[in-house]
C-alpha cells in the first residue's frame, strides 16, 4: 500500500444500496469470505463443530458473538512485525451468547431441570465468553485461518487473570477464591477493544455486572455499598439481565454469581466478586502462556473501547474510553510514563510501565464548543473521604466507585458512549453516541453535545457522533473544542429536527456503534441499530472525514423549542463523502474492525445474525447466515442455525480497500 501522510480527496466505489437481504452486501468489484464462525475449532484435537447444539471444549473453539478485533502482524520470526499484511494473529471479543443457537434446544430452565441448569450447558457459556487470537494467513489470494498454531488461545469467562494497579490488594476485591484481592476469574461481556504501541491487545468489559444475581433481601451490606452496587446496576434486590443462572450448580467457579450470601468475612463468600470486573483487560497475543492483566488505573465502568492516541516517543500514553449505559461518561487515561519505543515487545511488562500508573479524566462539554477534562484522582476535585457521594480513602477507592467520581466532578451525561477513534492525520477524536431513551434524554435534559430528544417516545433513537479537537494538538492536555460530526436519521424524515445532516438513501444509518480510522485517514463507521432494521439491517459506511469546526453552523430548532439549545455547530453530510460500504444479513450488528497495513484485507465481525428469531426454530425465520441453503459455506449436515462469524473482505483485483 501506499498510505501517504495525506488523507485521500474521494472514495472509490459507488455506495451499496439500502438492503434486508439475508447476506452480506459489498460494492461492486468486492468479495468476502467467512474466516471464523462460533465454534469452529482452533485446534485438531476436537471435533468439528457441527452447528447443531453439540459441542463441548469452547475453551479450544471460537466464542460467541464476535466482537472487537485486532490484527497484529507476525514476521518470519514468530514475532510482531507492524508492517506485515499476509500472516498475523487476529485478536477478538467473544462479547455475549446466541443462546438458542448454542444448545441443542435452547436454554434448559433450572426450574425444569429439577432446580439447576445442566451443567455442560452452563460450561458452554462460561466458555464461549471471553477473548480468542489465532494466527491467520493470505495464500494464494485466500484468508484462512491457521489450526493448532503455537499463537491460537482462548481467554474465557473463567480464565485467570491477575487485577494489577490500584486496586490490586483492595479489601473490595478480596473474595472467597483471591483471599489477597490480586486475582480475578474471567472475563465476561466485553465490546470494543483496543491495542498497545508494544503490542498487546486490550479487552473491555462491558455488561458484565448483568451477570450477577443479587436476588437475596438478606444481603446486609453498608449503605455506602449498597449505594455503590446500585449505582453499577446491581441493587437489592436484583437478577442482571444476562443472568443466566449459573448459580443453581455447585461449586465456587459457578457460585460466585450469587453475590447475595455473606458470610462472616469477605474471604467467605463471594459478595465482591463483581468488584473484580468492570475494567480494561491486557492480553499478549505473543505469549499464550502469560496470564490476561485487569489494568484498574483505566477506571471500572461498562467499558466499550479503549482507543489509543498515536503513540510519541517522549510523551505520555492516552487512551480514550467510552462508558456505554444511557447517561454515562466519556474517558481519558493520560500515563504517568513517557513512552519509549525500546519497550515493543515487552508484552505485559511494558503494561505494568504504561497502563497501572497514570491520570483517569472524563469529559465535561460546554454548550458553546469547548470542553475539559476533570481529573479523577484521590484527593483532587473533592475526592476525599469528606466526599457526599463516595467516601474515598484511596485511588483505588476512585477506581472502584469511578462513576460515583465522575458524578461528583459534573461530568456530561452522555447519549451512550461507545466506540472512539483518532484520526492518524491530524490527532482528532471521534466517538459514537448511539443513542438514548425518552426516559433518559428529556427535553428538559438536552444540551449542546447530546441535542436532540424527538418523536412518539423522545429520546434519541438514531444517535450522533461527535469529534473533538485537544488544546494545542496535545493529547495529555485538559481542554479541546468539540462539534457534532453526523446526526443518525432515516433519510426520508423531516430535515428540521431529525435528519439535520442531511442524509441520503445511499448513506443514511441509524445507532452508530463501531468506529474506526485506517491508516489512511479514512473513518469507517458500523451499526447497531434497532429503530431503522425495518429498512435497512446493520451496516457500514465510509467516510473522509475532515475537521472539527468545517461544517459551519447548523442551526435547528428541537421540537420543544428550548431556547438555549437551538443552534449547535455541525456537519452537512453533503459536505462529507460518506457512503455506504456494506450491509449485513438479517437480525445482525456489524462491530469490530482492524485493517491490515496495505490496506488491502478488511476484517469485520458479523455479531447475532437471526436476532429477532425464536428459540423454537433456532432462529431461521430470521436468518440462516453464513449457511443459507445451497451456499457452498453450509457445513453439509443440513443445519443452517445463524453464526456470528468474521469475514474478511478483499478487492478482486487485490487493490486498496475504499479508493
Ligand atoms: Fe457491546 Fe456498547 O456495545
Ligand atoms: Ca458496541
Ligand atoms: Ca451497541
Ligand atoms: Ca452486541
């Protein structure tokens, strides 16, 4: 490839066209091949999946509902080599289960099955969370990937993982099985990821507090906990919503998931547990004996992503993280050390360097295009033991309760933060808000960076990306200029208060979630949409993006005409060359993304097609993708139940992808 230092002035293909088909549509002139689906074996010691509800070993197959993703490419040596476009180790989440398709007839009940669930079932799914990398190659023009090499593993929801940083050794994290609070189990519900400058991959747990069940009105705790539990969505007396009763069984791998039983001390029971998830997680894709690293300095919160600024020699590390829930925050984490490129390589070490000590921030943005960042330190900003909200006593302390911090400081309620993305060209950052419910986003809780609530049921169902701008290019620095990048909307809907960017049918979308810059400047943007899968299902667009401030004023009037939220700085699309470059099949969300660096291999994750379905019919009244009748992906036993699956995307004549 020839990524220049300069972003290109157009895309090269005529925008794909709205579609409810049941596959994957490209333009014209692009292929795609199915790489990896749930399931599918990583080594040759177990058998092959049959898609069928059989199937045992997840720990040696591919997970579920494929997520995140990163390609690291690999030399001749077995070591990462940046530059490598042919053969590298493709890291991924494993966020969340399909599972109707995972069993052979849905979930068994522990109620009909004489009060737990059976356990192979529960294996299943404690096993098919989590993380996989495995080594994939090009030859002869085809991706595959590469069975029983030294570099494929899997993280799962029960791996052992050691909790580094702050709140390592905190009496919070201290459970039955970590009597010294400096280990965690699993990792579970983890979205977007990230990656290092030394070369490892970051892992980020989202719902993971859904998990627990807190369904015991005998679980005593203090009002400062119960406070906090609360505030992490799991007050008394509650089940999360991806409780799946893994509970029922015995044994403390599984009982750890009743957070309600308190015994005499902490060290008994596994009341904390859940203070062991909720941050960013380090994996060395180089080093499948290492354990996954939980770096607590980055803050706990239903991380989406944790996006790096390009790394400078010389100058701190910063990663920008997104909280995904209705009303939460924006992140930064700024670290204490300088980077030094000597330190590639070094896998988890260098993280102990760069990712356990540093400054935690999150966003506030002003109505009239500025912003600031307010650090999240113990003894700063009134995060002291005096404190209303929280009384804190140590960083850890801040960490654990980081939302109660941010609280305090007056951050922005956000309309649901997930992806980030800085523009390689010139350092600006991107973030999709995907959107918000009536009951969340009021007229009466509007503001600059999150205008909008309309329709039957207010809110923001279409979403919004907004990009901002750091005070003198400086990606550690505490202020920044912020617009809104492009409002979601049906084309077809009222210009004034719903499609205000001006979309058109070839490059309308709705609920923005994955977001990525390649090398060359080119933001791509993924969808998860509910409000629009009536016309068109999940997607990708593309776009040359420009800067922050080039779109001028847009000015509109809300449907409840509050004054002082009228007129905000945005973007016309027709000022944009945004197209859509792919839809997906039924009942999916397209997420995860990761280029290789000539730009001419596309890896993208196809999460849940046949959502929507029924466990009755496993789905295919929705979808039978990537195994419709006939099609030469079919596994040839008859089955077509839906699979998340990666495919990866090339141009028929092997130029760059987009120009
Ligand atoms: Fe797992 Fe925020 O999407
Ligand atoms: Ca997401
Ligand atoms: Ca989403
Ligand atoms: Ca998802």
């Amino acid at each position: 490839g020839d990524a220049g230092s300069e972003t290109p002035a157009e895309l090269g293909f005529a925008a794909v066209p709205r579609s409810l088909e049941d596959r994957v549509v490209l333009p014209d002139g692009y292929q795609a091949s199915v790489l990896i689906a749930k399931g599918d074996a990583l080594f040759s010691d177990i058998a092959d999946y049959q898609n069928d509800g059989s199937g045992e070993d997840f720990d040696k197959r591919s997970g579920d509902e494929h997520d995140g993703m990163e390609f690291f490419g690999l030399g001749a040596a077995g070591v990462w080599e940046p530059n490598a476009s042919e053969r590298g180790v493709l890291c991924m989440n494993h966020e969340n289960l399909e599972d109707d398709t995972l069993h052979e007839n849905g979930v068994t009940d522990a109620a009909d099955n004489g009060g737990a669930r059976p356990q192979v079932e529960i294996d299943r799914e404690i096993l098919a969370h989590g993380v996989a990398c495995l080594e994939v190659i090009k030859e002869d023009g085809q991706w595959r990937y590469v069975k029983d090499s030294a570099f494929n593993r899997r993280v799962t929801g029960a791996t052992e993982a050691v909790i580094s940083g702050p709140c390592a050794g905190h009496d919070a994290l201290k459970t039955k099985l970590s009597p010294a609070g400096d280990k965690g189990f699993g990792t579970l519900n983890n979205c977007a990821s990230g990656r290092t400058p030394w070369g490892t991959y970051l892992t980020c747990e989202e719902n993971w507090f859904s998990y627990f069940n807190r369904n015991d009105a005998s679980d005593a705790r203090s009002a400062v906990e119960n406070d906090l539990f609360a505030r992490y969505g799991m007050g008394l007396v509650s089940k999360g919503f991806s409780y799946r009763e893994w509970d029922t069984v015995a044994g403390d791998m599984y009982q750890r998931f009743n957070i309600s039983v308190i015994g005499a001390t902490a060290t008994d029971d596994f009341r904390n547990e859940p203070n062991t998830f909720g941050y960013i997680v380090e994996v060395d894709p180089f080093d499948t004996a290492s354990k996954p690293v939980k770096r607590t300095a980055m803050g706990r919160f239903a991380h989406e992503g944790a996006i790096f600024a390009p790394a400078e020699a010389g100058k701190p590390l910063v990663y920008y993280m997104g909280d995904d829930s209705r009303n939460e925050y924006l992140y930064k984490f700024v670290s204490a050390a300088s980077w030094d490129p000597a330190d590639v390589g070094m896998g988890t070490t260098a993280g102990n360097k760069y990712l356990d000590d540093g400054k935690l921030y999150v966003a506030i943005f002003n109505n009239d295009g500025t912003g600031e960042w307010k650090e999240l330190s113990f003894g700063v900003n009134g995060l002291d033991a005096a404190n209303p909200l929280y009384p804190f006593s140590s960083q850890g302390d801040v960490i654990l309760a980081t939302r109660l911090a941010a609280d305090h400081v007056g951050a922005t309620k956000m309309d649901r933060p997930e992806w980030a993305a800085v523009n390689p060209m010139n350092g600006e950052c991107y973030l999709t808000l995907t959107n918000n419910s009536g009951r969340n986003r009021t007229p009466d809780t509007v503001d600059g960076v999150n205008p909008r609530t309309y329709g039957g049921s207010g809110g923001n169902p279409n979403g919004h990306i907004i990009r901002w701008r750091e005070e003198g290019g400086d990606h550690a620095a505490t202020s920044f200029d912020w617009d809104v990048f492009l409002f979601g909307a049906p084309a077809d809907k009222d210009a004034q208060s719903i499609n205000l960017s001006g979309l058109t049918a070839d490059n309308d979308f709705s609920s923005p979630d994955g977001l990525y810059f390649d090398q060359r400047g080119l933001l791509w943007i993924q969808t998860d949409d509910g409000a629009y899968r009536d016309t068109v299902n999940n997607q990708m667009l593309v776009a040359i993006p420009g800067e922050v401030g080039d779109g001028g004023m847009l000015t509109f009037t809300n449907d409840f005409g509050a004054e002082e939220n009228t007129t905000f700085v945005g973007k016309d699309a027709s000022a944009v060359d945004l197209r859509r470059f792919l839809v997906g099949p039924k009942g999916c969300e397209i997420t995860g993304i990761t280029m290789t660096p000539d730009a001419r291999s596309l890896f993208i994750n196809v999460q849940h097609p046949g959502e929507g379905g029924s466990a009755a019919n496993f789905n295919t009244d929705v979808s039978t993708w990537p195994n419709p009748n006939g099609d030469a992906l079919s596994l040839g036993n008859g089955v077509s139940r839906p699979r998340s699956a990666t495919i990866v995307i090339t141009r028929e004549d092997g130029g760059e992808i987009a120009l």
